[in-house]
C-alpha cells in the first residue's frame, strides 16, 4: 500500500506541480503597476488639425483668394475711366466708382458760374448740379450691380474660409459647398454685368470732355478680371459638393449583396489538385 501511495503522489507531482511563491520586489512591482492610472482609449490626445482638402478644394480657395482681392482693389480705386494726358490742361482726370478728379471743370451748359477742381466723391453735397451729368442711368447701374457683386464677395471670402477650417464629416459640409459655390457664381455674373455697362458707355462722346481721349484704365481690367474668376472659383466649389455627396452616399450603401454571392460561388467551386 505504501508502494502504491508513493506512486499516486510522484504522478500528481508531476501532472500538477506547486507554485513557487514570487520574491518581494515582483510583488511590489505588481501592486505599483495596479495603481498607475489606466488610459482610456477613447480620449483622443492627439491635437486637432485643419481639415484636409483636395485639390479641387485647395484650387477653389485660391482662385477665390485671387478674386476677392481682384474686386476688393477695382472697386476702391478711382482708375476706371482716365484722361490719356495728351491734351494740355484736360477738364477731366479720372473717375472710378465712387470718386471723381476735375481740372477746373463747369458745367458745359453754363447755367453755373462755378468750376469743379481736385477729386471728390461723387456724391458730395456740391457736386448737385451736375448730378444729370456726372451720374448717369448707366453709371447709376454700374455702381448697383458691381456693388453686389463686391457684397456677395465678401459673403464668399468668410463661406471660404469657414471651409478651410470644416470637417468632411460635418452635417453642414455640404450645405457650406453648395452655398459658397452658388454665391460666387451670382457674384462673378453681376460683376460681369457691371463691367459690360461701364464698357460700352464709359469712354463714350456723350459723358466726360474730351470722350476721345480718355481710356478705359487697369482699375476697370481689375474688374474684369475679378468677375471671370469668380465664375470658376464658384464652380470649383460645386464640383467639390458634388464628391462629397457621393462620397456619402457610398460610405451610407450595404455592402452588395452581389459580390457576396460570387464569392460563395467561387470558393464552392475551387478543387485542391
């Protein structure tokens, strides 16, 4: 019995062998290791970024960047219409859309005795007896439309640089896109309408004196230039809507159910040779 008792607990030794107890500096190691604190894998700690763009987007903010300050420069500057200096002594110097430069100028039909000198605005109080004159319909229309088209501008400057800093992933990210896109796209044709105005009558015989030699100047190309851009910096903007809605849309679909099918068909199929 003995010899049998021995031979039970050597095959119990063996299958099931003691724990060697673990020294001191390993245990507290341990309880130092379960009292640090355990992070949380759901706080993000990395810091926040701008949004990536494309380069459709990146081409979009600046072609609008460039006609923002295009249109912004041609629409404070008194450089639209110039006398060539050809003449000596010219009555007019220079008018843009809110200032005017005369050369001891009066008034052509003489029911005033009095004579205009230096720049002005074009709506100064003295400037009233000219008014039929200095401000006609055409140029009354210029002022109003490109002026809308400056305000829609500015509208677009802030819509843009709302996207450098929006999110693909934002639920008005496509909203922003088809607003600033459609905004400078009415931009551009009121600016376009603005400067087809001005350049069919500015440089007319009908306006200033001495209509044959003055010129249209850089600050009505400046404006020309401005309003082509807006119209494919608006563009720009729509395309970019138009991925990104269907990038939603294919991130929102099922896997297709197809693709499932075939893949069963061909691993059924498949034969080890």
């Amino acid at each position: 019995m003995a010899a049998y008792f021995k031979a039970l607990s050597a095959i119990y030794e063996r299958y099931f062998p003691k724990r060697k107890k673990k020294s001191g500096t390993k245990v507290k190691e341990q309880t130092n290791r379960s009292k640090r604190p355990r992070s949380n894998p759901r706080i993000n700690t990395t810091p926040a970024k701008m949004a990536l763009k494309t380069k459709t987007g990146i081409a979009a903010i600046t072609v609008t960047v460039v006609a923002f300050l295009f249109v912004l420069i041609s629409f404070c500057t008194p450089y639209w219409l110039v006398n060539d200096g050809k003449i000596k002594d010219p009555k007019f110097i220079r008018i843009g859309l809110w200032e005017v430069c005369f050369n001891n100028f009066e008034d052509f039909r003489h029911q005033y005795d009095y004579r205009f000198t230096g720049c002005w605005w074009v709506f100064e109080e003295e400037y009233y007896i000219i008014f039929d004159f200095l401000l006609p319909n055409f140029f009354i229309a210029t002022q109003f439309f490109y002026t809308l088209c400056m305000t829609l501008v500015l509208i677009g400057a802030f819509f843009t640089w709302m996207y450098c800093f929006c999110s693909r992933d934002h639920d008005k990210y496509l909203l922003l896109l088809l607003s600033n896109g459609a905004n400078l796209t009415l931009g551009g044709i009121f600016g376009l309408i603005a400067v087809c105005i001005f350049g069919a009558n500015g440089d007319n015989r009908d306006w200033m004196p001495h209509w044959q030699n003055n010129d249209l100047s850089w600050s009505f190309g400046f404006a020309c230039v401005g309003s082509l851009l807006l119209l494919p910096a608006g563009a720009l903007f729509l395309v970019e809507a138009r991925r990104a809605r269907y990038r939603r849309l294919r991130g929102s679909q099922p896997p297709s159910q197809y693709s499932m099918d075939v893949r069963k068909e061909t691993t059924a199929h498949h034969t080890d040779i």
